[in-house]
C-alpha cells in the first residue's frame, strides 16, 4: 500500500547527537544557559576579585614599605647627627682651641672618641696647613692631609662624605669575620679659636658596615625569605649599599626623578628587566643641624612575591568555581532530563494517538505545577476526541419521504 502523498510528514528520526545539542535538546538548552552563566560567573569572580584584592594590597604594601624606608633613612640621619655632634664636642674643648698644642695633649680626647663607639676606625686633627698633629690609634701622624676631601671640605662648615675606599687605612685596621667592606665614611668639624680663627680641621672615618647594621635594626635578614631587599643610592645616584636580599646580582639603577612624587612614597616599576617590583622609598633629609645628604633609601620586593597571596586567591576561586559549575550541571542535567523524558513521553502518547490508536494514554500527571496541568489538560483533550468518535451518531431521514404537515 503506497503512502498517501496528502498526508503531513512525520517527525524526523532523532539522530544520536540530538542530546548534545542546544536546538533539539531542553537538557543541552539548560546546561547552555545555566551552566554557561555559572563558568562566566566564576571566571568574573576569578578577574574582579583578582583586581580587588591586589589593589588593596598594593595600598596596603606601599605605605609599608614606604615607612620601612623611611625609618632606614631617618635612623641614618640620626646616627651621623650624633656622630657630627660628637666631633664638634671634641673639637670645643681646649687642647684644641689653642694654636700649637702638642700631639701628647690631645691624644687622650682623641682616644677617648675613639672609644665611645667600635664603628670609629680613625680619628684625627690636622692643623690649618693640613698637617696631621694627632691621632688615635696613631697612625698617618704628620701626613698631610690637605688634599683630603675631609680636610679640604670641612674648612666652614661640618662635613659628611659618602664612602669611600681608604686602602691605606683598611691595611691597619682590623676586620671581623662578617665585616670585610674597605669602604669608610669621612667625618670632619672646623676648629677655630675663642676669636673664631681656622685653626684646623677634626676628622674621622666610620666604618661603612655601621650603615649595614643600621638598615639591619629595621629590616633584618629575615627578610630575605621574602626578597624584601634595601638599596642606599647616594644623591648622585651611585648604588652605596644593598642588602642583597631580592636576589639580583646587582641592584637596579635609582628610581628616575620625575617618578618619585615628595621625599617619601611608593610606586610600582619595572627597575630589572622583565620583573616588577613594589617599591617604597624615602630621600635622606637630615635631623636637626644635620642638613643630610640627599641619599635615597629604597625596599623593594618583587610584584610576583608580594602578590603571592593573590594569585593563591585565585586559584582557589578558580577551583571553587569550577567544582560549584560541575555540581550545577549535573544537577542541571537531572532535573532537565526528568522533564525531557516525560516531554518525550507525552509527544510518544500523542503521536500513537494520531495515529490512530484509541488506546494509547497520556502519562499521567502527579503534581499541580505547569508542566503536570498541561499534562492533565491533554489527556482531558484526547478522552473526549475519543468520546466524541466512540459515540454514534443519528440515522438521517429516508429519502423520497415528505414531512407530514
């Protein structure tokens, strides 16, 4: 028996991949819609709370480090105040105020100096011709000194140099086992009479490692867990100390001026090739009579060390994330395929009954919701389409006979 061309062509034959996609399948619709929307959500989390948090930890970290730098310079600043302050002490007393004392007289305030602290390597007096005339421990007496930048530079005012190497007098000192830097730092005072004439210049040398010890008081070598490192740059420019602490080989050149806003802050640069660093900084300016020397004091640690907490953040936000989109589409999937299987089973139902058998039935409904009402509503359709063909229907009238009037 060939088909009848009139009648309406019958559903597709469902393909295998039917399931997986989003045009024929509600289960792959939902997991689309829903599922889609839980992994944008979490990879929004992962970006904004990403941006969030390292923002607010770089305002927290700069001020940090801002401060850590600052205390550095201000206790440098200090230290050679005191030690300025000392000279010119020594230089008021009276074997000093009077022209052509000899050397035995004012080497006990001298040694004295010498003593108060084992940061003091030398400590001289030079006459105003530049002549050395006593020192403790003695050494260079009767050298000249006036092409010294001590002697040359300290002939009106206090002078305070940056280090420097003195290799004749890192040959007669001695050194400890975690002290062997030959640089020292020059010290120098006028001297003058009661009548204010120049009558020569009081110098010492400090060693430099005092200003390692220094930074050490604020940062300590713990610090090197976490590469915080410390960089003294002289005014100039010149790297003068470096703990060493971040793991370079050697430091970074200074900050460029127009990047430092003020004598103190923070900033973030890109100082070492590929690496960023979150760096705070602080500019020497002196204490009291001390006018300082325009050193810059710079921590830094590196951007990767000091977000670290960050990117473990959002990781963990990544793989919660992630887990919480998985739960939402199997759970998705269920719940869709519980209704894709009675939608199948009430196309199924309609379909047999289309087609011609009287006793196929609609699932039944078992709830109130929507999906159970529209359910009951087809069923209640198809029992009265059946209904009305089962019942029979009137003979008409015989032909041929008229009505009786």
């Amino acid at each position: 028996m060939e088909p009848d061309p009139s009648a309406p062509p019958g559903p597709e034959p469902e393909k295998w991949w039917w399931p997986l996609d989003p045009r024929h399948s509600l289960r792959a619709s939902a997991i689309l819609i829903f599922g889609g929307g839980a992994l944008a959500f979490s990879l929004l989390l992962y970006w904004s709370a990403g941006r969030l948090v390292r923002a607010q930890l770089e305002h927290t970290l700069g001020p940090s480090f801002e401060n850590l730098a600052y205390q550095v310079a201000d206790k440098l600043d200090r230290s050679l105040y005191e030690r300025q302050r000392a000279l010119q002490f020594t230089a008021s007393l009276a074997p000093f105020r009077n022209a052509g004392t000899p050397a035995d007289q004012l080497r006990p305030a001298l040694d004295a100096l010498l003593n108060t602290s084992p940061d003091w390597v030398w400590v001289g007096f030079a006459d105003a011709s530049g002549k050395v005339v006593g020192a403790a421990p003695r050494l260079f007496e009767g050298a000249e000194a006036g092409d010294g930048p001590w002697f040359r530079n300290a002939h009106g005012q206090p002078y305070t140099g940056n280090p420097r190497e003195f290799p004749a007098l890192a040959r007669e000192v001695s050194f400890g086992s975690d002290d062997t830097d030959p640089h020292f730092l020059d010290l120098a005072v006028p001297v003058t009479d009661a009548g204010g004439k120049f009558l020569g210049v009081l110098g010492a040398q400090v060693r430099w490692t005092w200003a390692r010890d220094t930074q050490s008081s604020v940062i300590s070598d713990a610090a090197r867990r976490e590469h915080l490192g410390v960089t003294i740059y002289a005014a100039n420019g010149d790297i003068l100390l470096d703990s060493g602490a971040t793991g370079w080989t050697q430091p970074p050149p200074a900050p460029p001026a127009g990047e430092l806003r003020g004598y103190r802050g923070s900033l973030t640069e890109d100082a070492a090739g590929d690496t960023i660093y979150l760096t705070g900084y602080a500019r020497s300016r002196g204490y009291r009579t001390f006018r300082g020397l325009g050193w810059l004091v710079t921590v830094r640690q590196p951007a990767a060390e000091a977000f670290a907490s960050v990117q473990a953040l959002q990781h963990r936000l990544m793989q919660l994330g992630l887990a919480l989109s998985a739960a939402a589409i199997l759970l998705i999937w269920i719940f869709a395929s519980y209704f894709a299987r009675r939608a199948n089973a009430v196309a199924n139902a309609a379909g047999r009954v289309g087609s011609g058998d009287v006793l196929a039935l609609l699932p039944l409904s078992h709830g109130r919701d929507e999906f159970q009402r529209m359910c009951a509503a087809l069923g209640a359709m198809v029992d009265q389409l059946r209904q009305s063909q089962e019942r029979p229907k009137s003979a008409p009238p015989p032909p041929g006979r008229a009505k009786e009037p």
